[in-house]
C-alpha cells in the first residue's frame, strides 16, 4: 500500500475546524445577537467590583485593507430607569456615544414599538486614511438596555460585508423569533392564495 504524500498529511492535518455560530443574551438581558463564531468577552468593572458589566468584541479582518468591528453591551436597569429613557433620551445618549468615538452622528432615528424603545445612527467617516462606515444601536427594554456599536473599516470586500450584514440580521429582541414570524408569513401568504382561488 503506498503511503500518501507529507504534504497531503500536512493539509489533512492543519485544515481548520469551521466555528459554530454563537448566540450571546445572557439571563438579565432582553436582547440577543448572533456571531459567526465565540467573540471576546471581557468582565469590566468600577472601583465597586458589585458595579461590573460584560463587554462583547468582535473583529474579522481580510488582509490587511478590510474588518469589521463589533462592541456590544447588555446592562439590567430598573423599572424607575426604563421609564426616564424617552426615544429622545435614547437618541441623545447615542448620539453622545458616536461624538465620543470622534465621529459625528448622520441620519440618527428613534422610536418605540412593541415595549421596546430604540435609536439608530449611521456615521461615514474615516481612520487611518480608510473609509469607516459606523452604525451605532441603542435598544431599551423592560429590565435592561442593549448597545450596538458597528463598523466596517477598508476597502469595499463582499466577505467583511456579510459578515457584517449576517450579524445585523441576527440581532434582535429574544420575545421575537425570526422563525416563527416566517412561518406566520407563510401560513398568512398561503391563506391568502387559497382564499384568491
């Protein structure tokens, strides 16, 4: 029996195993968001070490021209607090957020639906003379509130783009549940052509 070549053995050997999505949404938080693979998490706390909150990182980088950017926070916050962030309050403290980044806000929104309260921010700017593209989300629920802070660094790349988009799509609050609003959509579009027949 001949034996395969080393260099076959070696690419056996060194092929990497593909990631599994990971879901992030701890208990306390009402929010969850899906990355193509187990992002940085990282415990960071006050002088009061009772005063400690999880920050989620995530980077994908192709070559050195092209990444995208991730950093995500979930913190509980009291009945008494949730009342006091308005859609406008909402909108200023993000707003506040992207200006700390050196960035200015561009097309900021608010709004509320469905007892969740939400702002968004689109900023075009640049780092290290490469185009950024910044999205930054703040979302409140009943007990916590969720920050999104997203870019895409470099030059345009059709894989730093999905990735980006995938994460995106994949965030939302855990009452709702993409599956089960598609399969809404589909007994609904079915009804819809039986009862046109």
């Amino acid at each position: 029996m001949k034996s395969l070549p080393l260099f076959c053995l070696a690419i056996t050997f060194s092929t990497p195993v593909l990631s599994a999505p990971y879901i992030y949404g701890p208990d306390n938080c009402e929010f969850q968001i899906t990355f193509p693979e187990k992002p940085f998490i990282e415990k960071k706390c006050t002088q009061n070490v009772m005063d400690c909150a999880e920050v989620v990182t995530f980077t994908k980088a192709v070559g050195l021209e092209s990444s995208t950017n991730f950093r995500v926070t979930c913190n509980p916050i009291s009945p008494t607090d949730v009342t006091k962030y308005t859609t406008d309050i909402i909108k200023e403290t993000l707003n506040h957020l992207v200006q700390s980044n050196h960035l200015e806000p561009y097309n900021s929104e608010s709004f509320e639906k469905d007892g969740y309260k939400s702002a968004s921010t689109i900023s075009l700017s640049e780092r290290d003379g490469k185009p950024l593209i910044y999205n930054g989300q703040i979302w409140v629920g009943q007990k916590s509130i969720f920050t999104i802070e997203a870019e895409m660094l470099g030059a345009q790349n059709h894989e730093i783009e999905k990735t980006f988009v995938y994460i995106m799509k994949n965030t939302y609050p855990k009452a709702f549940s993409p599956e089960k609003e598609s399969k809404t959509d589909a007994v609904k579009s079915k009804t819809k052509d039986t009862l046109s027949e």
